[in-house]
C-alpha cells in the first residue's frame, strides 16, 4: 500500500516545532520505506514553551484553521509528496496549495491540528502514531499509589525533618489491588491502562460513550466491566481516571454533577486534558471532603496560577503535564511515525491510517 513512495524522487516536507527536534525528524524519513530526494525543513510556531503551549490549546480545540504558519510553509508544500508534521496545523487553506501531497504523516496521537475531512476531500491519507500511551499508564499507575498510599506526602514530611505516619485517608486507606479503578475513555490509553490494571489483580470498571463488548474482546479486556452509564462507575469506582480528548462535546464534561456522584473515599485523576474537568468544581469538592483526593497531571491553566488553592491541598497530588514525556515516547516519536509508515508501505498495515474509511488507496 502507498507504493508509490518507494518510487525514487520523493520531496517530503518536515515541519518541527519547539518541543521536536528537526534533525531526529529527517533522520526518522531516512530510515523509513519513502524514497526521499529532498527533505525540506521549516519549523512552526513560538520557540517559547507557554506562548506554544496557548496555541496547541487553541488548536485541540478549535482545529487548524485559524492558526497562522508561516509562508515558507505554504511555497514548500507546493510540490511536496509527503507533509511529516509534529504539531504544525494543517489547515484546507494549506492542503489547497499542496497539489502532490500523497501523505501527512504526524508523530502524535492526537490529529486535532489536522483538518482531515479536507485532506479525505483530496484523498490523501492522514497517519497518527501512538506514542506515549504506555508512559500515561505507568504515571497513572504511580499516580493511583501514591494517592492511596501517600508516598508524596510522607517525603514531603521526612525532607522537612518529620516521621509522618498518619494521613488524611488514614482511616480508609487500601491497597491498590484491592480497589476498584473506573476508566472513563477506552482509547489508546484507556485501553492499555485496563490491561495493565487486570494484570495487577485490579477489578477494572470503564464507561466509553463509542465502544462495545464486541471491542473490549478485541483489545483483549474482555474482564473489563463495560458501564452503560457513567455514573454506574462513578457510585462504584475506588480511583476514577479520565482519558478523554478534548473536544466540544467533552469541554468541562466532568463537572460537580458528576462528582457528587462519586463515592466520599474515591479519588480522582486528569491525566488526559485540563479542559475536560471543571477545576472550580473540583477546588470545591476537595476542600469540602465530597471526594478523598486527586492527582492531577494537567490543568485549566498552564502552568496553574501562583495562588491556585489546589497547591495548599493535602489531598492532591499535581505533576507538571508529564504523562507522556520520557525520551522514548516523546523525543524519539518520528521513528515510531516512520516504522508505522513502513509497515503500511511494506505490510499493508492500515490501523495508523485515521481516515480510511474516507478514502481510496
Ligand atoms: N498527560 C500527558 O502527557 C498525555 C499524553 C498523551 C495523551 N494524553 C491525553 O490522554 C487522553 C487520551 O488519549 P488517547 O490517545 O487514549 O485518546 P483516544 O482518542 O484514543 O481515546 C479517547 C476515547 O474517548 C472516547 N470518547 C470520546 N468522547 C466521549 C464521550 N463524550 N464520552 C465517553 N467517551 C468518549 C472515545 O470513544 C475514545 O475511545 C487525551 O486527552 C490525550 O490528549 C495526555
């Protein structure tokens, strides 16, 4: 599939961006099956992390289209006949001046900065890569221990010269394996943290508005209990766990509604998106004991404010949006892109194409 860029003579256009190295990017379209001439280089956005970091928001959710890139960007694609993006929007705006383009090969999850219904239009295939689903699910894990065993707390207290031995969860503290983890999203992540989970001996709830009984057989979950509603899980989940995206619909879906409805010991992670949880909902419930605890990986703001009042909580756990981040997953993701490439150019492998279904290859 896609043999024709095995054919000699191939342009293909790397855009990187402040948080992916240009030249691991090229070297990773070295390695691959596409039979390069020419790599051309230009690079998107801000150098600085928090201006890039109020655009990648924007672009999770809002899409492409009103982020602006530069001009080199526009001549460059003209006659390219691969885009390999990291973060760069690609926009319909973009894909009208790309009159070769054959493919768009992105080395994240997540293609909310790809306008891929006007890339289907053109029926050019749009390549995801899954590359920090295993990291998010070891933090997760480490996440869900040290919230119920408190180790964060205890160092905190032995490095400012305490023996601390009692917490506030003291009185209902249990093992992970003896608890019950709610998974609300069976994605990528979701579905390799039940995994995980179930090898540890831990009774796995989920609630995924778009899957089936049918798929947990299929990623091999099928212990999973599947909820028809949410708040099935949440009146019995001992850890509740999000792994949404951020889209319109899930925009502060998780709301003091939803919180209520968890039990009083429960705790509850974000490692997904600040934006799907409603953290002034959330400030409330923690300070009036409706649920136990949370550990956060994201937030409603990036970094939070100096003066957020979850910084003043026992009972949460904040991490610095570090889920996904360890050089395997993150820095070296072009060559996870390019192997998902080759083994759709060698091997016909089709599941990293997200549009399909919406084209003829
Ligand atoms: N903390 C980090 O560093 C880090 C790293 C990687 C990914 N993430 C985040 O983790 C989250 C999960 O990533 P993923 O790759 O598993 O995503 P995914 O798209 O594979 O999975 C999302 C799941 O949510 C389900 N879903 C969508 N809308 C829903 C709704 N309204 N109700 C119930 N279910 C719904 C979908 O069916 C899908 O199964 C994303 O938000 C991603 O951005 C965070």
């Amino acid at each position: 599939m896609l043999d024709h860029l095995k054919e000699e003579g191939q342009v293909v256009l790397v855009v990187n961006d402040t948080y992916m190295d240009i030249d691991v990017m090229c070297d990773a379209i070295v390695q691959s099956s596409i039979n390069a001439k020419e790599i051309r280089r230009c690079t998107f956005g801000p150098k600085d992390k928090g201006d890039f970091a109020t655009i990648q928001l924007e672009l999770e959710t809002n899409g492409p289209e009103n982020i602006a890139i530069g001009d080199e960007i526009y001549e460059q694609i003209e006659d390219a006949d691969v885009l390999f993006i990291h973060f760069c929007p690609v926009s319909e705006k973009l894909l009208e001046k790309a009159k070769h383009l054959k493919l768009i090969m992105t080395n994240r999850g997540g293609v909310e900065h790809v306008n891929v219904p006007a890339a289907s239009k053109r029926n050019i295939p749009v390549v995801n890569c899954i590359r920090n689903a295993e990291a998010v699910c070891e933090f997760a894990i480490g996440l869900m221990i040290d919230l119920s065993r408190d180790i964060s707390l205890a160092n905190r207290s032995l490095h400012e010269g305490g023996w601390q031995r009692e917490f506030y969860n003291t009185s209902f503290q249990r093992t992970l394996s003896n608890s019950k983890v709610g998974l609300i999203g069976l994605g990528n992540v979701g579905c390799l943290l039940a995994r995980k989970l179930l090898a540890l001996g831990v009774e796995v709830l989920a609630y995924d508005a778009f899957t089936d009984e049918e798929m947990l057989k299929k990623k091999r979950i099928s212990e999973v209990k599947l909820c028809k509603d949410v708040d099935d899980l949440l009146k019995e989940a001992d850890f509740v766990s999000l792994h949404l995206r951020l889209v319109k619909e899930t925009e502060n879906w998780f709301d003091m509604d939803k919180i209520r409805k968890m039990k009083k010991t429960a705790y509850l992670l974000n490692t997904a998106r600040g934006g799907i949880l409603d953290y002034d909902d959330l400030r409330i419930a923690l300070k009036e004991g409706i649920i136990a605890g949370a550990a956060l990986d994201v937030f409603d703001h990036e970094p939070p404010v100096e003066d957020d009042p979850l910084k003043q909580m026992d009972n949460v756990i904040m991490t610095s949006h570090l889920g996904g981040t360890t050089l395997d997953s993150f820095g070296l993701s072009p060559y996870l892109a390019a192997k998902d490439v080759t083994a759709i150019i060698e091997e016909d492998v089709t599941e990293r194409i997200v549009n399909l279904k919406q084209i003829t290859i």
